[in-house]
C-alpha cells in the first residue's frame, strides 16, 4: 500500500459478514467513500474513524496504522500457564473491553500467526512488542484441550473470516480461565462422582456468573498403549506392577481424574507407577510421547491413540461440552460457532477422527 494509511476493514468486514454497504452505513458515508478508505485510497475523517470504531468494536488503532510508523506496544492480561518470557510470542484477543495474551507456545497450534512479542511483564500482565503487520484479528478466543475443535476453528476463518486463538488447557484450568475472562468459552469434560453428572457441578463451582453449556461430542477415553508393549499391559492395574512408564496428564484435567477414579476403583498406589508425576498438555501431546517412545502408556481419547497408531484399551465415554458465559452469547463470532456445530458435515469430520459422537453438537445441554 505504499504509504498510504493502513487498515484492516476488509478483514472485520468479513469477521462480521458484512458488506461494503453495511459498513458504509455504520460509518454515515456512501458505498463508495466507504470502498475508497477499505481500499487505502482515501484517509477517513475523525468522526468517520470513530463511527467504525464503534459499530466495530475496535479501537481507532486497530483499525488504521500510519505506514512505516514506530514499532507499537500494547499492555494485556497474561493468560498463559507458565510465566512470561521475554520475547515470548503472543496471540492477542479482545475480551470483555480488554486486551488478553494468550502465548503461542501453548497454543494447538504454536507454529501459527502472532501478534507480536513479549517485551516485559509478570503472571499478570505484559507488554507487548507489537509486529508490523500483524494478522487478522482474533474473533474467538477458546481454552480446551479436544484437538477435534480444530475442525471447527478452520470452517470459522474459511466461511465467516473468524480467527480463533485456541489454547492447550484441561478441564478445571480451562473453567478458571473463563472465570478470569480470559476466553469467550471453554471445554470441559468433567464428572462430579456424587451425581453422576458432567461439567454443569463444576461450572457452578468455578465460573461466577451464568453460563450456557454447549454440546460438543460424546467421545471416548482410553488407555493407549504403544503396541510393542501392549503383551505386558492388560489394563490400568499393570501399571502399578513395574511393567510399563506412565505419561500422565496436568492436575484438574479430566484426563487425570479419570485415571485416579480407575486406579482407586483396581487398588492401585499411584507412588509404585512409574511416571505418575509426568504431565503433558493435551491428548495429542500424550499419544505423540507415547508413539515416540518416551513412555508407554497414558490416558487420552481414541482419536489420539489412532492417530498416531497405538493400541487403545476402552476406559469410558464421556460429554465434552463448550461452556459459554451468557454476557457473549450475543457475539456474532459465537453465533457463527452455533452455526457451523449444528451442519452435519462438522460433524462428520469430527466422527471420522474416531470414538466421537456428536449427536447433539451445537445443541444446548
């Protein structure tokens, strides 16, 4: 562009699935002026910026940078599990009117688009190195640990232009962070053994305000085995027997307590398995340990363990559900989400991955 003004108006244009003629609306210009500025031809007026700026729910600076300009910095709330480091690459959302940096590093995808780096900071917030031409803009930020939601995240950018920053977390840490609103919604699977009852216990129990319960997939958890191991392990007992090293999930995921409800259930001490002390962040992360040698067994969903080969011994079926906070439902990046979880081809990609059922997908519980 030269050095004309820089915009992103194209890309919250289609974040929003909006025309030319709607934006021109909410700016109070004509189409044509309106193509004009998206285009770079022609530099907006304060009240035109400012109109944008509202109907968008960006600020004035996200939506138009000067070319060639000083490097920016921004200060966000710091959402990662470990602390900042300097330098640290970071994916930026905003969330309920402020700035949330989630790092790459724990991202599912931590090779993907940053939005700039970490200058400095603590367990509470950053500042932020901003990069030049940073990418779209984030319309969904989501905490989980189902890989299958990456299916959903990419029919989102290719139909609506909807990015998402999706982070790594376990059931409890996933809740918490929604708590601490630094996501538009998270995934749980977690069971309240009193009830008998999935994930509406622990909402109640973590999460302050009123949320809605999404379902995703009732998928199935399992012990997966690498299969040159899998002569020696019969089930979760031959762990405590010396016979195979465990590659365990964090504290508060599901994963976890469903190995410590099966290994009390077989009178297991957890202090005689090898390994029990590990963790890894996410289902793939276990079945890619186990696969490449690491350990020999670990709990994660069959998707995992088929995808990357390895024996799966059935533990138990499970809700997977996404935890919404009432004050977004109105977002329409989480109405384009309803939308995509409810085409029966969503759900058929999902199934295809293995042990999934997504009946219900897109439907309140």
């Amino acid at each position: 562009m030269g050095d004309r003004l820089h915009n992103t108006l194209a890309g919250e244009r289609e974040r929003l699935g909006w025309t030319q003629a709607r934006m021109a609306e909410a700016a109070g210009i004509s189409r044509q002026s309106y193509a004009a500025i998206e285009s770079g031809d022609s530099v907006p007026s304060t009240e035109v910026a400012l109109r944008l700026s509202e109907a968008l729910g960006r600020s004035v600076s996200e939506l138009f940078r000067l070319p060639d300009g000083a490097a920016e910095s921004r200060v966000a709330t710091w959402s990662g599990v470990a602390a900042p480091a300097p330098g640290a690459r970071v994916r930026l959302a905003r969330i309920g009117g402020r700035w949330v940096a989630h790092p790459c590093a724990e991202a599912h995808r931590p090779d993907g688009p940053a939005d700039g780096r970490v200058l400095s900071g603590d367990r509470a917030e950053v500042r932020v190195d901003l990069f030049p031409d940073p990418p779209p803009s984030v319309g969904l930020a989501v905490v989980g640990c189902d890989p299958a939601f990456g299916i959903v995240a990419d029919e989102l950018r290719r139909e609506r232009g909807i990015e998402v920053s999706w982070s790594q977390r376990g059931s409890r840490a996933a809740l918490l962070a929604l708590a601490r609103g630094e996501a538009h919604l998270a995934g749980s699977h977690l069971l309240d053994t009193g009830t008998g009852t999935w994930n509406e216990p622990s909402v109640h129990e973590l999460v302050p305000f009123p949320c809605t319960r999404i379902a995703f997939a009732v998928w199935e958890q399992g012990l997966l085995v690498r299969p040159d191991v899998r002569p020696h392990i019969r089930g979760v007992a031959d762990l405590g027997q010396g016979r195979a090293r465990l590659l365990n999930r964090e504290p508060g995921s599901g994963s976890r307590a469903l190995l410590d409800e099966v290994l009390a259930e077989a009178g297991v001490d957890r202090s005689f398995i090898t390994g029990y002390a590990t963790t890894a962040r996410g289902h793939l992360s276990v079945a890619d340990g186990i696969a490449a040698g690491a350990a020999d067994a670990g709990v994660a969903i069959r998707a995992a363990g088929q995808a990357r080969g390895l024996e799966v011994l059935p533990l138990r079926k499970e809700a997977y559900e996404l935890v919404i906070p009432d004050h977004f439902l109105d977002l329409p990046a989480l109405d384009a989400l309803l939308r995509v979880l409810r085409r029966p081809a969503v759900r058929a990609q999902v199934e295809a991955l293995g042990g999934y059922d997504g009946d219900s997908m897109g439907l309140p519980v």
